[in-house]
C-alpha cells in the first residue's frame, strides 16, 4: 500500500541551508515566508483571509525518503528519543508541519511569518487553523518538558 | 514532482462510516481509538508516554486521490469555501491531521480518546504535540467564527 502525492505549491523562505535554519516556527517570528500556490490550486485559497493562522503540511525534501533511524538525538536534548516522539526531520514519512501566522493572502500568494523551513520547500496542504479543533486544556510535554525555553537550541546544527 | 508515502500504521476506530462520524477530534473526547504501528516501526515510539497529546498525519483514503473540488460546503457551513480554508476531507491531497490525547501506550499501540478517524485509517505519521511549537496568543478562524459551537453540526453528515 502507497500514497501519492503531488505539491500544490512551494514554500519561499530565506532559509537556504539545514544549519541556521529555526528549528520550529515558534522560533522563527521574525523569519517571514510566502507560500505560493500553483495556480490551478488557486481558488481554493477563498476565504483562508479571515484566518489569522494556517497549518502548513510540506515534504522535509532535502533529507530522501528512507532516511531515517528509529532512535534519533533531536535538536533540543543530546539523549536518543523514539523518532516519533521527536519533531526531527528525518522520519518515515518525511511530512512536515507547522502553524504559522498569514500576514497577507495576495493572488496565489501567502505571506506569513514563522517560517522554520527550508527555501522551495514543496506544500502538500493547507489548513485553517482552529484553537478550538487543535488545542485544548492542559498538556504533558515528556522529554521536551524544561528544554523548550533553552534558546541555544532554537536553530538546527549540522545532526540531520 | 511526486512524492510516495507507505503507511506506518492504521488506525482502528468504531466509526464504520463516513455519516455519524465526529468531525473534529475535539468533537470526540468519549469516542476512543487505537493506533497500531507496524512492528518495523515500533522502536519510534520511545519516549511518546510523556506527551499528553500527538499529532496523528493519516490519508483520508475512502475518497480517491483527485476526487475534491476547490469550493466546498464544509459540515459547518452551507456556504461554500475554498478547500484549504476548510478541514473538508476531499482536497488536492487527501492528508488529514487530528491532535488526539493519549491514554496508555503498549508495545506497538497507542490507545487514544478523540477518535474523528474512520476505521482503519492509514497513518502517515506520529509527532508529539507540544503547546509552545503548536499555538500562539490569538487567533481569528474567519467563516467559523461563531459556528464552532453549534452542536448539531458536529458529525458527518452525506456531503463527502
């Protein structure tokens, strides 16, 4: 069983390497970005406007498919967590995803701010984003817990 | 340009069918589920115990790839919008993301409440839910704004 999918757009950032690059969107508030829709994609983008944010779902394509390790020693922590406990960049599936800020939808065109990936990146889909679908009360953070506001870590190395 | 995907788990739900189904997670707090990693991949879920919540990236695979229009009428509207100012599940890439809260993992399973997935869904991929990556301060959510808690629209109706 495969899937396949095609890009609906790209993903054009100032980030042209792996090293420097903010490693979450979170991190990177003054890193702006405009994701450009192919225009045959275009009138699907009506009505996004009146969303402050988007989540961008997009290919890690720097890193090819396959390479990944089950155990992997993310950018936030020097300890080996499961892959899927960790947001690193090489996975099974390398998808993607971030929450980022829509500064302003112009034709086929979304400038945003948060933008912690790499320049061309290829978008498989976007999505409004909703607090009240994708949040709620209270959360446990595991391995990350104390480690989210150590600012040393906010931008990758040479690991992946 | 195309990228090929295989699922590293499938995700076992009691929703048989598309009608009746919750359309969000946040919807589905009673309706629990279990995602089944394929053993190959197990090893990938060291160190999930410690998220209260995880991303779960899944295919919508009872629509066929190519089958979405770029206007929909979502289940919370009866007007139309384009396809990625919605959650609606036929779009370009029929990729779906829901932020499920864990309640116990065990060996290869992940039992989870906020089940809005169908039966034997293919999973994409597992990522830790983490707050300070995954939200921000404020939010405006356009069309939905003042629809998000109408009850009555909660679940699916025929429309996909």
């Amino acid at each position: 069983m495969k899937f396949i999918f095609k890009p609906v757009g790209f993903i054009r950032t100032q980030n042209r390497e792996i090293s420097g690059t903010p490693i979450q969107s979170s991190y990177a508030k003054d890193y702006t970005g405009k994701a450009e829709i192919m225009l045959e994609y275009k009138a699907g983008l009506k009505d996004l406007e009146g969303f402050s944010h988007i989540i961008l779902i997009y290919v890690f394509d720097r890193h090819r498919q396959g390479d990944y390790k089950l155990h992997v020693k993310p950018f936030m922590d020097d300890k080996k967590h499961g892959v899927f406990a960790t947001r690193a960049p090489k996975r099974p599936n390398n998808i993607g995803i971030s929450i980022v800020r829509v500064e302003q939808i112009k034709n086929n065109m979304i400038f945003f701010s948060g933008a912690d990936m790499l320049d061309n990146t290829p978008i498989l889909d976007i999505k409004p984003y909703v607090p009240e679908f994708d949040s709620d009360a209270e959360f446990r953070t595991g391995w990350l817990e104390g480690r989210i506001n150590l600012s040393e870590k906010r931008k990758a190395d040479e690991r992946f």
